[in-house]
C-alpha cells in the first residue's frame, strides 16, 4: 500500500473501520488482479468489493468523505 494513503487512512477517526495492509507478492491471486492498480481498497461484505481509489492528493478529509460514502459511520 502506499505509505501516504495508509498513514491518511490511519487519520481518520469518524469512520470505525479496520485498515488490513496486504503484501500482493504473497499471493498469486492478488498480485494477478492487483500488480498495475496498487494501492487498492475495498470493503467486505461477504465479498470483496473495490473502492474507488483517491488521489494521490487528496487531503485526509477528502479520503474520509468518500469512505463515508461506503462504510457506515459511527460518532465519537
């Protein structure tokens, strides 16, 4: 993953997820799939699904508010 998303989505405190860093040269499946689109998010609902990824400059509220859009919110 990219050291400048992780260390945004480490920031953000509205949004109760859990960030999961994953090697894709561990595994052939996810290198096949990912080697051109790193970094990648997704959510799983019982199946993965991809996030659209953010600009390399976006502000950590801008990558905030496009989770929200994905992922439930809970006030802290």
């Amino acid at each position: 993953m990219c050291a400048g998303l992780q260390e945004k989505l480490e920031q953000i405190e509205n949004i109760n997820f859990q960030l999961e860093v994953r090697d894709i040269t561990s595994r052939e499946d996810w290198f096949a799939a990912y080697q051109y689109e790193v970094p990648v998010l997704t959510v799983d609902t019982g199946t993965e699904q991809q996030l659209p990824r953010p600009s390399p400059r976006a502000k950590v509220q801008q990558v905030e508010r496009m989770l929200e859009k994905y992922l439930p919110t809970e006030s802290k």
